[in-house]
C-alpha cells in the first residue's frame, strides 16, 4: 500500500517509508559521476540526508507554501534538497542548470522564491539578477565550505550542523508540492504547480506502464530541471523502493552503453534526441557491449520516429515505447508499453483511470479518424492545480470538464492515438518546450536588431529545431561575427536550449496589419509551402 497513515507526502515516501518497509539497507542510486569515482547512497542514508536539508530550512524560517527553487546539474545535492524541501511541506521547483539570465529571473520573480540551491559557478549569474528579486533570502550553495554572507550560505557546513531526526508532519494530498516553469504561446513561462497527491500516479504508472519492480536497476536520462526528471527520475521509482543510476556526464554513446552494462541497468528511460543520436553511430559499436540485463526502453519528450523503432529492432533487438505526458499532467497519461502492441507512430493508449478525448474548439467530440484537439477528463491524482499567478489561463484551459492539452491528434478505431502537432506556436525542441516570443524579446535587446521572428522547423535528430529570421536597424549589416553575437545572446538570456540553428537577416518580418508577426508565414516561406491568406498582412 503506497499511502500509509494518511501520510501523502512525497519527501517521506521515497524516504522513510522505504526504510520503514525494510528497505534501509538497499541502494537507492548508484551516483556515476563525470570525473571521479562512482558511489551507492542507500534509502536510509537518502531518509538522513533528505532529513538534514528539511531541518535546514525549517531553522531559516521556510514553512507550508514557501518556495525554493535547485539550481544545479544532476548530482547528489539536487536528489536531497528536492525530498528535504518536500519533507517540509515547502514547495520544490527545479530549474535547468544551463538556464541564461532573462530565463532564471522569469522564474525566481514570478514565483517569489524565497530560497535557491545551487553551485558557486552560478553566483555570477545570479548576481547579475539579484536586486530584481527581492523575495529571495537565502542562496544555498553546494560546493563552498563556508558561508559567504548572511545571504549566501554553505550548503556543506549547514548539513554538518543540522540534526538527522526530522518527523516529516502528514501531508494531506491537496498539500502543494513541485513546481515547474513550462514555456507557452504567450512568452512568458507559465508556473505548473503540482501537490502531493500526484505521487499516486507518478507511482502508478511506473509500476504499471514502466513495469518497475524491486528488482530492477533503472535509469531515466532526463535532467531534473525538467518533469520527467522529477517524475520518474525521482517520485516514481522511489515511491516503489527501486534502485536507480544516476549519471552527471553529458552523452558519449561508449559510456552510455558501458553504463547499461556495468550497472545492468534493466528499465531505460530516456528521449528520441538522444536515441536517434545513437542511431548516428555505427552499428557495430554496440556489439560490444552485452546488454543481456535490459528489458525494456522507453521514450519520452516528443514524437518517436518509426525510423528509431526499427532501429532499435534491429540493432538492439529490443521495442522502444513511445511514452506522452506533459508537465501540466505530471505523470504518463497515453503511452506504448509491454503489454500493448506497438503500432509503429503511435502515441499508444490511455493508462488505466485516464479518459481522453479529441474535441472540437467548442469542446465538442469529433468522429473518430478526424484531428481534433487532444483533451484529458479532469480530476487525475497528478493534475496540475494552478498556472501560479495567472489563474484565468488555467481556467481558459479547461472546457466541460475536459483539460485541453495544446497538441492535436487522432484517435482510430481501435483506441490508438496518433500525435499530429500543437495548435500554438511553441516550439518543441530536443523534447523540451521553447517559447517564440522570448527568443524575439531576448533579440530586440540588442542595438542591431530593429525585429525579430522565431518559428520552430522539422529537423531530423531535434524534432523541431530553432529558426530565427532578423531585420536589422539602417546602419548595420548582416555578418558571420553578428550571426554568433545573437546565438551567443541567446543561449546567455534564455537556454542553451533555445540557441538558433539557423538565423536569417530579412528585409521585413511579415506581421499583420495590428502588428503581430505572422509566424505561420514565416514557416511557410523557410518550408517553400503556399503561404495561404495573406491579406491581413501590413503594406
């Protein structure tokens, strides 16, 4: 039984409540370092660890609906402080560690964070940012071993001082707990915010669609700024007790795969960017390696090519299966698995609980076999309970009783549902969700560019890659140097995520007679295809 003692509260159930159930001794993850030398963190020495950063916080005054947002790349630190925080009924964001300036400040000022947890490396940025943020109290940082001010504060020397015993008060399911930021049509990152309760599907769904077990070794690839990172990088297998890999290198396909060896690793979660990177390798670079323990792959993130499915067939001679879920959703909602036959560009079926639908703009069902907008009934245990700070968004996105997903798709007469695109304007990059309207706002900061249009383009290994076409002030004239300068001011504003494949230098960026850039014309333009109606476009 998952939920014991009416205690919902994430920290302690991937905690104390595996040692409780005999589990203290077992390896919760194995931490495989870039450089260094590997080592194996047990539940107890999880539950201590996670205790001593809830203690932490509770003597810097964080309590019930405060904010603290991690910082940091994949490493030990960010597994403790995400339970500890947890553990203190205080809300846990995560934010990608390779976040630009413009990206952080979005986050950390919308939300009010009172706290953040990252690594010296970061203080430059930060302090680039920190006069606008004056909710944020306390920077804890992992690697100085003393305190730099009152402000800035050792993370090491704090959990020399703090106690191990922490009684982790019960949580009730409604009780708000992670927090993530999600790019939208809008500009602005919208904050997704989830409560307690979601662990019931997160645990679900990686019993049952994952099939994970007590004795499966597991790795899921994702970084934890993201939702699969804290989903099923975190929540889910350690609600089950299931020993994890962690690793903080970045891809390298011979020590990916001499990974999935050494640790036999049995369930693989990883995305299509980096499996169809793996596809660019020569096939009989994994021969070498004897992937006898590995049951099962799956992918996450974006669309599965029919292409890396037969692949894997092939080379592998194991089934990817193609996983969908957002982070409004929280969890798996419409997946392949095990169980079910793979159609080949699927997004698969619902999991058990999860009733969707492909309704019209109105909220009205469309026949199987025709597009439509790809809906969820409301009320899952892992729905997200707010856009924070923009409650009329959150309304907008549900229509009788349904939460309208922002993707299109097709339902067929046999249940499977086919993904077909969004029906705004993000663009989904490398698996993860960037938003136009930043990539233009960060562009018009400089003294060159007079406007800006971003659309997002088919690419082979991105899914969709980053186009970015620029009209400059008179005076200033397109050059490679100029072209790097953007790329470069991107990457440092907004994500190295967002960093344009391709920037072209226009005469004019088409926008509507009211002033809106006309992306879809755009798109048509770099794809060759009929631009359509044009005649609301301005002279």
């Amino acid at each position: 039984m998952l939920v014991q003692n009416n205690q919902y509260n994430i920290g302690h159930i991937c905690t104390k409540q595996q040692c409780d159930n005999g589990l203290g001794q077992k390896i919760a993850f194995r931490w495989l370092p870039a450089k260094g030398e590997p080592s194996s963190i047990s539940f107890a020495e999880l539950d201590v660890q996670s205790n001593k950063f809830a203690n932490i916080l509770c003597s810097l005054g964080f309590t019930t609906g405060d904010i603290l947002f991690t910082f940091l790349p994949k490493c030990p630190e960010q597994f403790f402080s995400f339970l500890g925080t947890l553990k203190n009924q205080t809300i846990c964001g995560t934010l990608f560690s390779n976040f630009g300036d413009e990206a952080l400040l979005d986050r950390l000022g919308d939300s009010r964070a009172k706290g953040l947890v990252t690594k010296k490396s970061s203080l430059k940025k930060i302090g680039r940012i920190r006069e606008q943020l004056p909710h944020l109290k306390y920077i804890l940082v992992t690697d100085i071993d003393a305190h730099q001010s009152a402000d800035i504060l050792s993370y090491s020397a704090l959990m020399a001082e703090a106690s191990a015993e922490f009684t982790t008060a019960v949580t009730a399911p409604e009780t708000p707990s992670v927090l993530h930021y999600t790019s939208g049509s809008t500009g602005k990152p919208k904050g997704v915010l989830h409560k307690h309760g979601s662990v019931l599907m997160q645990s679900a769904t990686a019993r049952e669609v994952l099939q994970l077990g007590l004795d499966d070794i597991y790795w899921c690839t994702a970084d934890q700024g993201w939702v699969t990172g804290t989903s099923y990088g975190i929540i889910g297998p350690w609600s089950l007790g299931v020993t994890q890999v962690h690793y903080g290198g970045i891809y390298d396909a011979s020590r990916w795969f001499e990974l999935l060896e050494k640790e036999k690793v049995t369930i693989w979660y990883s995305a299509p960017t980096a499996l169809r990177m793996l596809m660019r390798e020569a096939n009989a670079l994994f021969a070498n390696y004897d992937l006898s323990a590995l049951k099962h792959i799956f992918s996450v993130g974006e669309p599965l090519n029919p292409e890396v499915i037969q692949w894997s067939r092939a080379v592998l001679n194991r089934e990817i299966y193609d996983t969908w879920f957002q982070t409004e959703t929280g969890a798996i909602m419409i997946t392949n698995r095990p169980d079910l036959e793979v159609r080949t560009g699927s997004m698969g079926q619902p999991v058990a609980m999860i009733e969707p639908a492909i309704l019209s703009d109105d909220g009205i069902p469309v026949a199987d076999g025709e597009q439509g907008n790809l809906c969820l009934k409301s009320n899952w245990s892992s729905m997200f309970v707010s856009y924070l700070n923009n409650d009329t968004v959150y309304q907008q996105k549900f229509i009788k009783g349904y939460y309208f997903t922002g993707d299109t798709a097709v339902k067929d007469r046999d249940g499977y549902y086919w993904f077909k695109g969004r029906n705004d304007d993000v663009i989904n990059t490398g698996g993860h969700l960037v938003s136009p309207i930043e990539i233009e706002s960060a562009l018009l900061e400089l003294e060159q560019v007079a406007e800006s249009g971003v659309i997002g383009a088919p690419d082979a290994l991105l899914f969709e890659k980053v186009v970015v076409f620029v009209h400059l002030h008179s005076g200033h004239e397109p050059s490679k140097e100029l072209e790097i300068k953007l790329r470069l001011h991107i990457s440092n504003k907004v994500s190295s995520i967002a960093t344009p494949r391709e920037v072209f230098f226009v005469e004019k960026v088409p926008k509507n007679k009211s002033g809106k850039i006309m992306r879809r014309v755009l798109k048509a333009r770099y794809l060759g295809h009929d631009e359509g109606d044009t005649s609301t476009l301005e002279d």
